[in-house]
C-alpha cells in the first residue's frame, strides 16, 4: 500500500506537470543514493522520496470485532494507519538550478490545487490497477510538512550531505491491513437467566 500511494502520487504529478512543462521526469527513488554509482539515473528528474513513517496514533484503539451479516463474529487485529512522510527534490544543477525551483513550484501548485487523492479520482492509463481491492480503498491527503533550519541540516546530512531545492509532505492516512483473522465465535443471540425465588 505505501509502494501504492506514492505511484498514484507520483502518476498525478506527472500528469500535471506535462500540462506545463512535458520535458519533466518525476521518478520514486532514494535521493540518498544521487553521490553513488547509481546517480546518473536521477539527473534532470522530481524525485519522490519516502523519508519516515509514522503511525497515525488516534486511529490505534479501533475494535478487532468485525460482525457481518451471518450468525459469526469475525476478530482481527484492526488495521495501521500511516501518516507517510515525502520529500520532493528536484535534481537540475548549474545552469538548470532555476529550472529546479521552477518544477517545485509546480509540485506546490500541484498539490495545492489536489490535496486529496484516491484512485477513482486519479488519471486514466496510471501505473495502478484500479480492479485490485489493495487500490480500490487506497485514500490518502497531503499537508505540507515545515521542517526548521536544524532539521534540514539532520534530514540533508543523513541523505548525503548535498542539499536540493525540495519540499517535505505529509501524506496521510494509509491504511496496511492483512485482514487476517484471529478467531470467529457465533453470536449470542439471547440471554437465558433463572431467578431463585426470595426467601423470607
């Protein structure tokens, strides 16, 4: 569901930015590997990069009882709630660094204008089957997410140390459940009680 969320994330920007500009490239990849061998494939590109996770805390007490519509009640653990955290970073140097902050602000106006998401809203031909039921309840909103200067200089430095024009997110709430069922037991249906009579 995570790997979902950002290509459904990911096809809606592309989308959008093509409207603008079609020569931009948004990729979901590890920014941290951009000094490595590997860093050749991120130039030029938005990348999407998951960055933490962290639960969604006032969701945790939801009841494992589940009682459909037969004579059995159906116990399973209920499920995690995400609050998924997402770096932009948009990849162009040298004479291009102007152009990097012309494509954040597309990402800005982008998810400023959609700030919800689901795949029944999503653009025709994406990456994501929409007959599969883990996207089916796929949900999710975005808030920008305002890091201090000492928190950029943590994230950075843990990423590997060069710093890019971005932007941090918060997409929330990704439901993870494996539905898997802990025990079913029949209902009760009445409560059958004797009296004893009151002695004097």
């Amino acid at each position: 569901m995570i790997e979902s969320a950002l290509l459904l994330l990911r096809d809606e920007l592309q989308s959008y930015i093509n409207n603008h500009d079609a020569s931009v490239n948004v990729v979901v990849d590890n920014i941290s590997l951009l000094e490595t061998t590997r860093g050749d494939s991120l130039l030029n590109n938005v990348i999407i990069t998951l960055v933490n996770i962290e639960e969604e805390s006032t969701l945790k007490n939801s009841p494992p009882l589940k009682r459909p519509l037969t004579n059995t009640a159906t116990y399973r653990n209920p499920p995690v709630f995400l609050n998924l955290y997402v770096l932009f970073s948009c990849n162009y140097s040298g004479d291009d660094y102007k152009l990097a902050l012309r494509r954040l602000a597309y990402v800005i106006r982008f998810i400023q204008s959609k700030t919800s998401f689901s795949i029944s809203t999503s653009v025709p031909g994406g990456s994501l089957d929409p007959a599969q039921p883990e996207t089916t309840h796929l949900r999710f909103t975005m808030e920008l997410f305002t890091l201090t200067f000492e928190q950029i200089n943590h994230l950075w430095g843990s990423l590997g140390g060069r710093q890019l024009p971005f932007a941090m997110y918060k997409l929330r709430l990704v439901e993870i459940t494996e539905n898997a069922v802990i025990r079913e037991v029949p209902l009760i249906e009445e409560i059958a009680t004797e009296l004893s009579p009151i002695s004097n």
